[in-house]
C-alpha cells in the first residue's frame, strides 16, 4: 500500500469529504414534514411543544454549538479521519434511535448525541480538506460546502416528507443510516494526513500557538452572518403568512426558490473571492442589507420571495468568505481547534436567530420591520468592512512609499 505522505488528494477526496456536510441540515430537516406528528405522539407529556420543539427539533444545533471547540481539540491531537470515522459510526446509531424510543426524554438525550457526533463531523470533515487542499483549491472545495448542505436540505425534505406520509413520525429518521454509507467512502478514499507534509507553506512557526484574537474576530462576524443567514430559515413561514400565504405547501415552494440564492451565492464566490477580504464582506453585507429591507418592505408574496433570494444569495457568499478567512494560513497544529470554534459560532446563529427576531418584531410593530430593521444592522456591517479596507490600503501605500 501506498505510504500516506506520498498520496496526493484529488476529485474523490474534495467530494467525499463534502458528503458528511450534508449531516449538518438533517438534524431539523428531517424533522420538518413530521413535527405536527411528533407534537400529537407526545401531548400528553406536560410541556410537551416547548420539549418537541427545543429538546427533540433543536437540540443537535445545541450539541454542535457545545461541543465543536472540543472536538477540534480532539482532531488536533488524536487526528481527523479517526474522530470522523467514529463520529459518524455513532451519528448512525443515535439517528435512528428514535425508531426504537417510546419516551420523549430517551428520545431526546439521543439527539444530545447526534448534536455531539455532527460537531465532531462537520469540524473533522472541514479541517481534512483544509489539511488537504492549498490555496485556491482549498477555498473551492470550502466553498462547496455551503452549496451541499443547501441544496441536500431540499433533496431531505422531499424525502422526510414521503418517509413520514409511508411510515409515521419515526420513518423520517431512518435517513440517518446513509452516514453509514459516506463513513465507508471516507475509509476507503481518505487517510490520516502526515504531520510533516501538511504545514501551510503561508505558515511561520509562531501561527503554531493558537491565533485567539484573529479567531474571536472572525467567530464575533460569523455569529453576526449566521444570524442573518438563520433569520430567513426561521422567520420566512411566519412572513409569508402575514403576506397572505397561509397554505404550508405554498409557503414551502417560496422558502425552496429563495433558498436556492444560497448555492448560487457559492459559485459566485468562487470568482469573487481573489478580492480583499474586507472589500469582499462590503459587498456581502450590501447584498444581504437590500434584500433584508425588500423583505420588510414587500407587499405581496412574490416580491419578498424574490428579494429572499437575494438576501440568500449574499449569505451564499459571506459564509464560504468567513470560512476560508477562519482556516487560512494556519498551521497544522491548530487547524482543528480554529474550525470548531467557527463551527460552535456558526451553530449559535440558529438559536440567536429565533429570539433575535422575535424581539425585534415585539418592539418595531411586526416581522416585517424587523427584517428592514436586519438590514440597517448590514448596512453598519458595510460602513466597518468599507473602513477597514480603505484603512489598510492606505497603510499598505505608506509602507510602499517608506520603503522607496
């Protein structure tokens, strides 16, 4: 067999390490179609919405947001490949659990676990092809990231939905043995990356020791971005029914046509992302602040589908832009604890998005002024970026000048 310093990743690594993204959205997508039903098989619990809807829907994004710094830390020092190849053994079995469960709160510790498995997915699968991948390459297959988990979401919710129609509420979580299927792929197409041949060739040895301000920055953006990007995700039913659509199926084609910004947004990226990192969030935040406001400004359901669209599309380019930014020049050694901590970040917009919303539309009169209200909030996000990069342009031509 082939040594594995000597192997050189390619086509199938890039695409078999996209796959476990898909675990990402299948903590609430599969649950989507089934919730009514879930809600009605555990009424007779007391407070039994508040521990469907937070304990059984929710709950993974909880574990994700937890235990991604951990499992980064876990990554750097026992490898990446083995802590996925078993996190995604034990997302099998804890996924399907729920088959077998009679009791809420048996059903919900087993969603305690598949949100601890998914950090430990999503942050092992990133940082391989991180470790994997240089450059422009690398910023490619990071990117691709998001147009996976986006357009999976939908191919999920088409099949939750038959699997629930067929089977009842647990049908929707036989879906979880398919990373059974991807965890064969990642031992036969991938190894363990060699220590040695991995340093990024941008690294010095003083980006061994982890970068935390250069971290809590970039996590402080994300948190703002996932925000945003969650806020539709969340909000976009209730909008379309203050809008007059009050048939779910109509509301779910509008949600899937915005949604589809988000891959699109992604292979913009690709072109886009040679510009400077601060000029690029500029543009980002400028996209998301216009479709923000046309949301909150909207009169019918087809003008605010179309301007979610192009809210969706700029959270289609900012997200691949923090993730690139997070794992860029980093050293081998630090490179897992980075990613989770992105990971926890990212995952904490799905539970801030709910409330931030919500207390919003409390105190502006509606949903709907609260989305234009988002948009002002990206529109600060512009005036920062803006400033930061004409501020480093500028010293970027003293120094020019100072060394002529």
């Amino acid at each position: 067999m082939q040594p594995p310093a000597s192997r050189t990743p390619g086509f199938a690594q890039g695409i078999i390490l996209l796959l476990p993204i898909t675990m990402a959205v299948m903590g609430i997508v599969l649950l989507v179609p089934v919730l009514p039903e879930i809600l009605r098989e555990f009424e007779h619990v007391p407070g039994a919405p508040y521990l469907v809807q937070l304990g059984i829907l929710t709950m993974p994004a909880a574990g994700v947001l937890v235990f991604s710094p951990l499992a980064g830390t876990l990554a750097d020092r026992y490898g990446r490949r083995r802590i996925l190849l078993v996190a995604m053994v034990a997302y099998a079995g804890l996924g399907i659990a729920p088959m077998l469960l009679s009791n809420i709160w048996a059903v919900i510790a087993s969603r305690v676990g598949v949100g601890i498995c998914e950090a430990a997915i999503m942050t092992a699968s990133t940082t391989l092809i991180s470790d994997y991948f240089t450059g422009r390459t690398r910023e490619r297959w990071l990117a691709s990231q998001t147009a996976v988990a986006s357009l999976s979401a939908l191919v999920l919710l088409q099949l939750a939905g038959v699997l629930g129609s067929a089977y009842g509420w647990r049908g929707p979580f036989a879906v979880y043995l398919i990373s059974l299927v991807i965890a064969v792929g990642v031992a036969i197409l991938t190894w363990e990356p060699a220590r040695q041949t991995l340093l990024d060739t941008r690294s010095t040895a003083s980006r061994a020791a982890m970068p935390w301000r250069r971290v809590a920055g970039i996590c402080a953006i994300t948190i703002l971005a996932a925000i945003m990007f969650y806020t539709f995700q969340t909000q976009a039913g209730l909008a379309l029914d203050v809008l007059g659509v009050h048939d779910a199926s109509a509301r779910g084609t509008s949600t899937m046509i915005a949604s589809l910004g988000v891959p699109l947004g992604t292979f913009v990226f690709w072109r886009a992302s040679r510009l400077h990192i601060a000029l690029l969030l500029s543009l980002e935040f400028l996209v998301m602040a216009f479709g923000f406001i046309w949301m909150g400004h909207a009169t019918d359901a087809h003008a605010f589908t179309l301007a979610a669209f192009v809210n969706q599309l700029g959270c289609g380019l900012i997200l691949p832009t923090l993730l690139t930014w997070a794992t860029h020049g980093l050293s081998f050694e630090v490179r897992g604890r980075c990613t989770g901590w992105w990971t926890g970040s990212f995952a904490s917009g799905q539970f801030l998005s709910g409330g931030v919303a919500t207390f919003l539309a409390a105190r502006l009169g509606g949903l709907l002024p609260a989305l234009s209200f988002l948009g002002v909030v990206c529109f600060g996000g512009v005036i920062c970026s803006l400033t930061v990069f004409i501020v480093r342009r500028r010293v970027s031509g003293a120094r020019v000048l100072r060394a002529a």
